[in-house]
C-alpha cells in the first residue's frame, strides 16, 4: 500500500450559536454558525493489522471507517484531548480528525465534506 505509516491531526473545539427556523421556510430547523475556541485534540493514527484505541469513542469511530471502507486496522492514540459532554464539539471533532486521518493514512483521498 502506498502511504505512510502515521498521521497526526490537530483541530480545535468549537462553539455554535444560531437560530431556530420555526417556519422552517429554509429547509431545516436550525442553522448554525461555529467558532473554533483555544482548546485543542490531537491524535495520532498508525497502521496497524486490528482496530486499537486506549479511547473507546476513538475506538468506535476508528471501527466505523475501517468496515466501511475495509481497511486493514488502525491504532489512534489521543494525545491531547478536549472537555467531553460541555458543547465544545468533542465527538464531531474526533470523528472527523479520524476520517482526515485514515484518509491521509491510507490514500483515500476524501475531504471532511
């Protein structure tokens, strides 16, 4: 396989604020807008032949992607982690640093959208 064989990605918390549609004339209920703040995850992803993650979300998103791209295995080590459960975006933000980083790791050329 071409590639290397560890990726790092660091990305910021962030905030939203908005505003509900209550007539829903745009289409959704709410439309936000995010603000990146000074907290900061960062993880590092290696090949690896299985699926390893001290960090069980980590682990879950890391599964999720693998199957569905059928990858060979990843290892993801949280190096700097972010509050969970306080609205700064924790799981949305390790879910995608996971996906740009398998993405880098294995080649597959996919963007965050």
């Amino acid at each position: 396989m071409k590639g290397t064989n560890k990726v790092s990605v660091t990305a910021p918390a962030h905030l939203h604020t908005g505003n509900f549609d209550m007539t829903g004339d745009l289409g959704r209920l709410y439309g936000t807008v995010g603000f990146a703040i000074d907290k900061t995850l960062i993880i590092e992803v290696s090949r690896a032949d299985e699926i390893q993650s001290e960090d069980e979300d980590a682990y879950l998103f890391t599964k999720r992607f693998v199957d569905a791209f059928n990858l060979g295995g990843a290892e993801v080590i949280v190096k700097k982690s972010i509050p969970k459960f306080v609205g700064v975006g924790y799981h949305t933000t390790l879910a995608l640093s996971i996906g740009t980083a398998l993405s880098r790791l294995y080649n597959l050329n996919l963007t965050t959208e």
